[in-house]
C-alpha cells in the first residue's frame, strides 16, 4: 500500500469537528469556529489543512529544502514524514532525530506543521526490527495449536502426558457432537471417548506476529522477520515509545507541539488469536472465573465460522463439519474478545495517547479492514473503545476500499468515534493505491 518516492500519492484529509464549546480538545487544536473554517476552506488554518505522506528516501536536507518548497508551492501546510528506505541515517537512531529535527526547523521557516510516521513501516509496532533484535521476549504473542491427539471411538486415555507448555486442550469431532473441554492437570490429561471419534487439540502460547513491511528489509516484502510487539504488554508498549517518541521529545526539545504536532500510526491489528502472560489473572479480575479451560475452544472453530488469517497452518481435522459451539463457549469467546479487547485499548493505545499529550502533541492512527468490519472486530478489538482511547481516530479509505458501486459507507466510522467521543478532528487514509479495476468493474 506505501509507496517511498519524492512524494507519495497519499494523502490525510482532516475533518473538525469544533462545533459545540463543550467539546475539550488536547493543548494543541485551538476552538475554531465552524464560520472560520467554511469562509476559509480552500485556505484552511493549518491544523486542519489536508496533510500529504512524505516519503524520505534517500534523505539530506538539501532534498528536505526543495521538497517543502515544492509542497509548499502547491499548497500543502502539512505533512507526515514516512521513513524510507536507502536512508544514510538508520531509523530509529540519534542520526535518524538530528536529520528529522532539521526537517521540522526547515518547516517550521515556512510555516508548515510536521508529524512523524511512528514506526519504520507498517502496521506500526515492531520499532524497525529492534524487538526481534534486541528484546525478543516482548514480540508479540498469540495462542496456537500445537498438537493433537486422535481418540477411537471405545478407546481412553488414562494419565497422558502432555509437554509442559500446553495450557488447554478440547475435544471435536465431525458427527455433531458438541466439543468438550478436557482438562490438563499436572502435565496430564485423562479422556473416555465413548461411541464417538474424537481429535484433541492442545494449545499453547508462543511468539507470532502478523507479517511486517519493514525499511530495513530492502526487497521491499511482507514478512514475519522483523516481530510486532506485544500490544497488550504495558512494558512492551513503554519500550516501543522509548524507541520511538522518546527520540524525537529528545531532538526536538521546544517544537514538540508547536511545528511538529504528533505521530502517525498504522493499521495495527492481531493476525492470530492474541494472548499476553497477564491475560488470565487480568480475565480473573473481570469476569471472575477461569478462563485456562476454555481457551483451546477459541481455535475450535465450527463450520462457516472464520477465524483469524493465519490461526492453523492448515484446517484441522473435522473443521469443515464441526458442531456448532455450546453456549459456555460462545459466552466466553465474548468474554475473551472483551477482555484483550480492553487490555488493547488501554495498553497500547490508552499509553501512547497519554504520552502524546503528555508531551502537547497527539496521536493519529486506524485499524486494519475497516471497511470489513467483522474482520476488523476480529483482528482488531472494539473499533470504538480502541479509537475513543486516542486523540485523532481515523480510518483507511483507499481506492480498492471505494471502488464505485461499492458499500463504503465505512468512512463514517471516524467521524462517528469523533462526535460520540468529543474528538475535535477525524481522519481519512485517502487518494492512494490506484490498480487495475476489477474485472466486474463498471465505469461511468
């Protein structure tokens, strides 16, 4: 979807918001009156002039120089810097923040506002590859089958022992019959399979990322060698702000909130059924019961029912005909959702907000497939508690998402978590990722 060049066709189209004085936005977005924007909307001010994505590939000042005036020229006051590839200076590094610093003081000369892409990459939060690199015990976590067993019918297992990593195991089968729980204690399990045959999965934890389009990759690929950290960790998180944030508040000293005004995020979102270490006491607290019996039954899934993208490497045995969940199950898969939905929210978003205003500047990013909201819901937690959590939500609005004829009504969903939640702006992802139309495309 990125493209790093002299300027990419990419650009952030702010909306406001500021029509009622009960409204209380962060230090930095003034009260504007809703008159001064519509008399002034081809010259807006520019906190809520559309913003382009500035590519720095390839980056010296002299290229800093005639970029903005070219932009400038134009008409663009705002822009978002992207870290490229082929860059004299690493990202993230003291040489990164002195060359971005210079960049904030040239736009600050033309009276320009500045934010940073937080990360080098997308989805934002795996600090360039330093996780995978430096702190491989903070990449991001997921729950994954890591056996099964096959019980015949009229045969049983007495004591089994399980390796001691696996955390929760359940029993399918594909007559019908309702999965059941089968608990693991001390290493070991103890099942009668009765008429039916059965398969027992066995679960555990274990590090997985969704895949990574990474700067320091320079092929350009999506991959999973460069690890997102653990997004419900409040550790994890402090350590990608410290990588991050923490070097631009270092470099750029008094222009933090004033020419550079906050940080970008990306489409941050689970491709595997989240888990962390602190789920289950966090679980405990909440809904007040166990949740360890009843996890393996969250990659049971049952017939026409998807699951995260890359949850198995491949259908398990009976998943096309499996029964439907028992309602303990479908109760506490909504519980789960709830409960890592919250811990995402406040973990990772909640901590970055606060930072950002903390600091006088603000937080802008949007989740994964909003334009398909039952995957989103499904990667990516409650679209409205997540987004409430920081101060500009947005979402992702590209040409393949908006194809004419189309039901892309989803923009809405932006502005919507603006006006429940007294957000003074909202943003768009927009004008980018122009392809071949489908082949059931029809023009005008």
């Amino acid at each position: 979807m990125k493209r790093y060049s002299f300027l990419t066709c990419l650009a952030f189209i702010s909306l406001s918001f500021l029509t009622s004085a009960q409204i209380q936005p962060w230090k930095s977005i003034h009260h504007t009156p809703l008159a001064t924007l519509q008399s002034n909307f081809v010259s807006p001010p520019v906190e809520f002039a559309s913003q382009v994505i500035w590519g720095w590939s390839r980056i010296s000042i002299d290229m800093i120089r005639r970029d903005l005036d070219t932009m400038f020229n134009v008409g663009f006051r705002s822009v978002i810097v992207d870290p490229g590839r082929n860059n004299p200076f690493e990202y993230p590094s003291d040489d990164w923040y002195k060359i971005a610093a210079a960049g904030v003081q040239e736009a600050k000369k033309r009276g320009m506002m500045i934010r940073f892409t937080d990360d080098g990459g997308y989805p934002s939060g795996f600090a360039n590859g330093k996780f995978t690199r430096e702190r491989p015990d903070l990449r991001m976590k997921a729950l994954v089958i890591c056996d099964t067993i096959p019980v015949s019918a009229g045969k049983t297992l007495v004591n089994y022992e399980v390796e001691p990593y696996v955390i929760s195991a359940v029993a399918i089968n594909d007559e019908g019959q309702s999965n059941r729980i089968v608990e693991v204690a001390n290493r070991k399990i103890n099942f009668d399979a009765g008429v039916h045959d059965w398969e027992i999965l066995l679960v555990r934890s274990d590090f997985r990322t969704g895949p990574t389009r990474a700067i320091i990759d320079t092929t350009g690929a999506k991959t999973t060698a460069n690890s997102l950290h653990d997004y419900l960790d409040p550790v994890a998180v402090r350590q990608f702000i410290d990588w991050t944030h923490e070097g631009y508040r270092k470099f750029l000293g008094n222009e933090m909130g004033v020419t550079m005004r906050g940080f970008r995020g990306d489409e941050q979102d689970f491709a595997y059924t989240p888990w962390t270490p602190a789920i289950v006491e966090t679980f405990i607290q909440k809904k007040g019961y166990d949740p360890t019996p009843y996890l393996a039954t969250l990659l049971a899934r049952p017939a026409g029912e998807s699951s995260f993208r890359t949850v198995l490497p491949a259908p398990y045995p009976g998943a096309q005909n499996a029964p439907l969940r028992t309602e303990q199950e479908k109760r506490f898969k909504a519980d789960y959702w709830d409960v890592w939905s919250e811990m995402f929210a406040e973990n990772f978003f909640k901590q970055q907000a606060d930072w950002c205003d903390a600091n006088g500047v603000a937080f802008i990013t949007h989740l994964n497939n909003e334009h398909n909201m039952p995957v989103c819901i499904r990667n990516g937690g409650d679209f409205f508690r997540v987004l409430s959590k920081i101060q500009i939500p947005g979402v992702d609005a590209i040409w393949q998402q908006i194809w004419p004829e189309t039901v892309n009504d989803f923009p809405k969903l932006a502005s919507s978590v603006a006006h429940v939640y007294g957000k003074p702006q909202a943003f768009s992802e927009s004008l980018a990722a122009y392809v071949e139309p489908p082949r059931d495309f029809k023009s005008f």
